[in-house]
C-alpha cells in the first residue's frame, strides 16, 4: 500500500498497519529502474515485444480543403481609353467564352481621333508616324487585320467590339450597359478551368513530410470512387495562427471541367521517410525540378517551360532518390513510447536475465510516421522494446517506488548515464570537440549552412584523432558505442541539403556532446 516503507526484517507498516511483504513478491529487484516477471506473468499481463530495426516508414498525410481558380490563368478585361458601354454580349457571370468570342461593344470619340491619326500619317507617307499609330491602336485591342482594314478602306469607326483574350468562365462582371467607362476600369474576370488549384490545409506536425513537386491524391463527396492526382506546388511559409495549419496549393489539370471551383475535396500525401528530416522518392531519381514551378519534372537539366529558372536536381528540394549513403532511421512502433511533458520512456527487455526483465530508458524521439516512431537517439538497433505493456510496467515500478514514468528519480527525470574514467590526454580532445560544437552552433545561429558544415569537418576530424587507446578497459565499450553513434550522425549533418534538415539531426548530436560531458567530463 505504501511502497516507500521497507524495512530489514517482517513487521508493520507505520502508516496502515499491513504486514509487510518481501520484496521479491513485488516481482523481483533486477535494478533502480528493471523490473523483473516470470514468464507466465508476461503472458498474463498481455506484454510483446518487437525489435528495433532501420527501415523507411511511410507517413500518410490527411489533408482537406477545397478547389480553387488558378490564379496564373486569371485574365482581367479592362477599358484601354475612355468609352460607353453600347452592347453587352455576356450579361451574367459564369458563361463560357471562347477565345475571341465578343464580349461587349463600346463608344467613343477617341477611337476617331486615333485611327485619323493613321491615316494622316499613311497620307503623308511618314513611316515612323504611320508605326506610332499602329502601336496605339494595337494597346487600344485593335486586331492587325482591323488596322490593315482601315489603312486599305481609309474609313474610321467610333465603335470597337472588345473580345475574350482567352478561353475560360466569366467569373466577375463589373459594367452593365450604358456606362461610362474610364481608362483602367474594369469590364469582366475570366478564368480557366482547363487546370485548377486545390488548396489543401496540413498540421504542423505533417508538414516534416511535405515537399516540393510531391504527389497528392484526393477524393470529392460530388464524385465518390473517382480519384485525381496533382502535385504540391507550394507550401505557404507562415503557419495561420487561428487554424494552427499551413495551406499547401496543388495544381491539378482539369480538361474534363468535373472539378469546380468550391468543392470540398479530402487528400492523401504518402510520404516514404529517409531519415534527416528528408523525403525518400525513387522516382525522381536523377531527376530535375523547377523550384519555382515544381509540377515541372525533366531528366535532365534545362529551363522551366512556364518561368524560364534554372531546374534544379531533386534533392535540393529536400527529397532523397536512394539510400547508398544514408542509413534508414531506427524506427519502433508508436504503442512503445509512453509520453510525459518532454520526456518519452520505453522500457527495454534485458537479452541476458534469467527471466523477463524489462529496463526504463529515456530516449529522444523524431516525429511521427504513420503508427512508428523515429528514434534519434537511446536505443540501437536489434534491442527488444515493449510494444503492448508497458503501462503495466511502469505501474510495477510505480508502486515499488522505482524511477518510472511519473516518478523520474533524483536528477528531475534526465537520462542516467554511468560515468566512465578517462586521463586527461583525452579529456582535453573532449575540449577541442566542445570548440567545434559550438562553432557548429554559431554556424547555424546565423542561419549559414557552409558555416555549420564547415565546423562539422573539424568536428569529424576531431573526433577521430582523440587518442582513445589510453583508455582504460571499462571505458573503452562505452567510447566504441557513443563515438559510433556520433560517427552516424555526423555522417547524417554532413550528407544534408537544407539547413532545416541539418538543424534537426543537430538536436541529435546535441544529445551526444551531453552525453559525452556526462560519462567521460572535461578538461576543466
């Protein structure tokens, strides 16, 4: 009942009186944070197991929004000279108008004036005048055969038939007949429907898995079994305070016209994570991408079709074609972890007791990927975690008055490393390490990835010449498995493309560098 009473022999509890019981009957003291069962009270209490292995999870991301116009194919008619709305041909909004169909008829004294000026200057056989005057007529929506049909008839018209710049839907109409109409005035909005947006909200927490140029598949109510596809081309850099979502645009062809602006649309984006804060996608393996436009893919390098910028190689966009120098992440299913403000337990079946044991350990966990966890850091690959459990666990440990979950033990919950002794020729390598660290951190501190990675050679070149055979005996296991793990991550930092990457696996190394000031000390 109160598991903070023990005592050397039998006896009572001062508190409630109950006999006291030994305390192998409380499932055994395998250690300050194991906790020790028989295996038939593993069965009993329902705990698996599973290993943690290196593999590319897949995060399905869910996104709703809604299509929208594009508006790269949003054309604006406008009255180009003062005039008088005489004959409206499209009177309401959302007809479709073919490119140049007619859409209104204006007036105006100024049409006069400007194709006299033609004619004056074709009478008189000056050249440059007779230029001038064609330009104007030309800004003004005079068509080349119009302008050569007033030069070969020499008869002017103080009416001018304004037509549809492009193919598309009337979406705004601004005049009606019989107004008067200014220079910059606006008659009507057309759109294009032949390719659409789609605008997609995602969490803040999704968006580590969403590119550049990534393929999205989505769904509406108003055609259910039907699927579209599209790709990402833009992610908004600022998150909306109020949804707490970033808005992600994808553009969509739509020849067929069953997409419509203001359907509620629901999308899937599946993500196959590297590692580093990267995207694994074979299919762009060697490929090209328009980082302005990144529906633009090519197998080779070259310009935009749309923009005319430079494409650039896919992995500058944050994704990786193939895994031949990074390693996949550890990764253990979502159900092992069991979260506490910012630390994140698991507990660890021992390989070598003599029966289940099960150790608490702190580890440092990435985000989430579908039902698993990325580890960056506490565990190696091959150890057995708890998959289904570990409350039941942690309860043990709890009432045996153990470091558990709620109950960190001294030192307010961080890891618990055990020191190893070190002399002082390798404590003073330790020093120039820290130097390197921190200039690391400088580096990113002024947002200079050249900077960070530059520090991060000296790091690597540090770290392998500290004179690590003056180790003793019992510190040498602990140097191999901590300076192999730093080994990988700056392995990681220096295989990065972005500096948003290299600062995720920084926090990584930021664990290490703790932990090698924790177990071995400094010079100082």
């Amino acid at each position: 009942m109160h598991p903070q009473i023990r005592q050397p022999k039998p006896g009572k509890c001062p508190i409630c009186a109950m006999d006291l019981i030994p305390l192998s009957a409380m499932g055994g003291d395998a250690g300050e944070r194991s906790y020790s069962m028989s295996e038939a009270a593993k069965k009993l209490a329902g705990i698996t197991t599973v290993a943690v292995t290196r593999k590319n999870p897949e995060a399905r991301v869910r996104l709703f929004g809604k299509v929208a116009y594009d508006e790269t194919s949003m054309r604006s008619v406008a009255a180009r000279f003062p005039a008088r709305i005489d004959r409206l041909f499209v009177d309401y909004t959302g007809i479709r108008v073919e490119k140049g169909d007619h859409l209104a008829t204006v007036y105006s004294p100024d049409l006069l004036s400007a194709q006299s000026e033609l004619l004056t200057a074709k009478k008189f056989d000056n050249q440059k005048s007779v230029e001038v005057a064609r330009d104007k007529l030309r800004l003004w929506g005079f068509s080349e055969d119009r302008i050569a049909e007033i030069e070969s008839s020499g008869k002017t018209s103080d009416q001018l038939t304004i037509d549809a710049p492009l193919t598309g839907i009337v979406t705004h109409k601004s005049v009606n007949e019989g107004d008067y109409v200014q220079t910059g005035n606006p008659f009507f909005k057309i759109a294009d429907l032949d390719e659409v947006w789609v605008m997609l909200d995602a969490y803040e927490s999704d968006t580590p898995w969403l590119r550049f140029g990534q393929k999205v598949t989505f769904t509406t109510d108003s055609l259910p079994g039907k699927t579209f596809e599209g790709r990402v081309a833009f992610i908004s850099p600022e998150l909306n305070p109020a949804t707490r979502t970033v808005s992600v645009r994808v553009n969509v062809p739509n020849e067929t016209g069953l997409l419509k602006p203001g359907m509620f649309v629901s999308g899937i984006v599946t993500a196959k994570v590297a590692g580093a804060g990267q995207v694994l996608d074979p299919s762009l393996a060697g490929k090209w991408i328009s980082p302005m436009h990144p529906e633009i893919v090519k197998d080779s390098p070259g310009k935009c079709d749309i923009c005319g910028m430079d494409l650039v190689p896919a992995e500058q966009l944050g994704y990786v074609a193939t895994q031949e120098n990074l390693k996949p992440p550890l990764v253990i299913p979502a159900s092992s972890v069991l979260h506490t403000g910012k630390r994140s337990i698991v507990y660890v079946e021992l390989p070598d007791a003599e029966q289940p044991t099960f150790e608490g350990r702190e580890i440092l966990i990435g985000p989430r990927a579908g039902d698993q966890y990325i580890v960056e850091a506490g565990l190696k690959e091959g150890e057995h975690v708890v998959a289904q459990g570990g409350f039941v666990i942690d309860s043990a440990l709890q009432i045996q008055a153990k470091p558990s979950m709620m109950l960190p033990g001294e030192g307010g919950g961080e890891r618990l490393f055990p020191e190893a002794p070190a002399p002082d020729e390798f404590l003073t390598g330790t020093d120039s390490l820290l130097d390197a660290y921190f200039a690391m951190q400088k580096g990113l501190a002024n947002d200079s990835l050249e900077e960070a990675k530059t520090a991060g050679t000296q790091f690597t070149e540090r770290l392998e010449s500290l004179p690590t055979d003056s180790l003793p005996t019992p510190s040498v296991e602990v140097w191999k498995d901590l300076g192999g793990r730093m080994k990988d991550s700056l392995e990681k930092l220096q295989g990065t493309g972005e500096i948003a990457a290299f600062r995720v696996e920084f926090q990584n190394l930021t664990l290490l560098v703790d932990e090698l000031v924790r177990r071995f000390g400094t010079d100082h």
